[in-house]
C-alpha cells in the first residue's frame, strides 16, 4: 500500500531568536511594524510539507510517494531524498525557477514568525495524481492553490480516499472552497488555530464539519489531539518528548503517523498515539529531518509511553 503525498519540497533556514516576540512587539503599535531581530543560530535544513511527510512516513516504514515541483537548486535535496530511499518519480523539476524556501525565526517560547517564498511549488498543478500508479491513499497538504485544488479533484474522480492538510496555505481558499475540500476528502487534519478558521470561513462547526468526513483530526500541541468521527470524538493524549529543541515539522511527523495508521488498517486510539509520538520524537532534534529511528524502538517506546502495544 502506497500513499501519494501532494505538497510542498522546500529548503528552511531556520534561525533562533534568544528572547521572546513579545518583550520586542507593541501591540499599540503593530500598524507601524519596523523591527529586527538578532538571531546568532541559524542552520539551513530540508522541509517542505511533502518532503517531511514521506521522511516520517519512511521512518516508521510505509511506503511515501511525494508529489510536487521542486526548482533547479534542488540537487542537494534531491541527494538526500535518493539516501533516505523515498521514491522521487513524481517529484518535477521546474527550471529557471527556486524551490520553495521558508525563512523562520523561531523565539524562546517557541513561537515561530516564517516568510515564505512558493517559487516552484506555485506550478504544482503540473503534476496530476493519474500519473502516479498503485496509490491506495492520499493527502493533500499545503502546495500552490491551483495544484492543491487539482489533486482534491483528482483524489475523488479515481477513486482515492486523501486526507485534507489545508496547513498554512488555508488562507488561499474561500469558505466555499474549503468546503468543498471537506465534500471531497475522507479525512481532515487540522490544528486548533485553523480549526478555528475554518469554522469562522465556512459557517459551520467543528460537528458539522466532521459529519461530511470519516474522521476530523484537531491537533492541540502539548495538549494532545482529538479526533472528531461521525458518532463520537477521541481524546488522544500527548507524548513526552525527552526534550523540547524545534518544534518546527511537528505537525509533518504528526501527519505521517495519522497516514501510517490508515494504511494499517489501525483503529483510531493506536493511530492517534503513533501520530502523537511521531510529534514527540521530531521535537527532541533541530530540523525537520534529522531525527532517526528503527520501527522496533518505535514500537518500544510507544509501549512505555502508552502503556499499550501497537
């Protein structure tokens, strides 16, 4: 079973700020925003929505094809993609164009301000979900507005149950868009910020939203998740990271997790936990790709974490 992961390839350059936004931020005068920040620590690491996804969905040994434009500076990434031994079939390059690029700057509570630059992930919708063979499941995360609304499409015309991931891109859609999106997905992820969103942009409530789907995945950070059924939610709680580093890719790792557990054919309890301890081992590490594990000591510290076995 193999699942197509539409979204985005990016390079982050990711930089710490040794304080807090708000000691530096007046609200009474945000109309006249003129602030820098000194940020010592910087490191440039691999990310992108689809490219984090298919590196967790790896790790915990599913099988991740992602699909997305990459640009001509993409070599490097690519390399690694090659070791990691994801399948890169479906992953365009787009020349004369940059691969995506995330400039964050994270402070001391964690609180994350990004600049965002789509380069060739805006020409996502040259890429279609017909053209990828053997895909039992899917998952539309953030990528360029037109490629996100083709491959929702495309999900539902073959057939294939996807999970919607509006992520950060949710701002692109109106509320009828986006409700579209939930008509067509299976699934939907999203965190309390956007929940919150969507709701406000589509009129209805998180119940009502959850009826048009199998499942609706709300992520709370530190306060675990719940999963919203047709009948019922399901309080899944957090793990304990061993300690907190980056939290940036938290919610990639999550996601892989949730798929993993759908593929598996896994009840709601054990895939919500899986999706839960992804989260708490990509936090332990900087970036969003340098975390490693086998499946056996996955499963171990699932054990002790969860007092139950996969």
């Amino acid at each position: 079973m193999s699942a197509l992961i539409c979204g985005s390839y990016a390079f982050d350059t990711i930089m710490v700020f040794n304080d807090h936004f708000k000691n530096h931020i007046l609200p009474d005068k945000v109309h006249i925003l003129n602030i820098s920040f000194l940020v010592p620590e910087m490191r440039r690491e691999f990310g992108g929505c689809a490219g984090n996804i298919a590196y967790n969905l790896n790790l915990l040994g599913g099988e991740g094809i992602p699909m997305a434009t990459v640009g001509s500076d993409f070599g490097s990434y690519g390399e690694w993609v090659t070791e990691c031994g994801i399948n890169d079939s479906h992953i365009t390059i787009i020349a004369d164009s940059y691969t995506a690029q995330a400039f964050i700057t994270t402070d001391l509570d964690d609180n994350q301000i990004t600049a965002f630059h789509p380069g060739a992930m805006n020409l996502s919708h040259t890429n279609s979900v017909f053209d990828a063979s053997n895909v039992s499941i899917g998952i539309v995360s953030p990528d360029g507005r037109d490629g996100m609304l083709q491959h929702a499409a495309e999900f539902t015309e073959a057939g294939i149950p996807f999970i919607f991931d509006p992520g950060q891109g949710m701002p692109m859609f109106s509320g009828d868009e986006l409700a579209t999106f939930i008509d067509q997905a299976d699934w939907a992820i999203l965190n309390d910020y956007e929940a919150q969103l969507m709701q406000e942009k589509t009129g209805e409530t998180i119940d009502q939203l959850a009826q048009s789907l199998d499942a609706l995945i709300v992520t709370k950070g530190g306060d675990g998740s719940v999963i919203y059924t047709k009948d019922d939610y399901i309080e899944i709680p957090s793990a304990s990271p061993r300690m907190i580093v980056d939290p940036t890719g938290c919610g990639d790792a999550y996601r892989a997790g949730i798929l993993f557990g759908l593929m598996n054919d896994m009840d709601w309890e054990t895939t919500g936990r899986i999706a839960s301890l992804m989260g708490a081992i990509k936090i332990e590490k900087a970036g969003t790709q340098n975390h490693h594990f086998t499946f056996r000591d996955f499963e171990e510290r699932f054990k002790f974490e969860f007092n139950r076995t996969i």
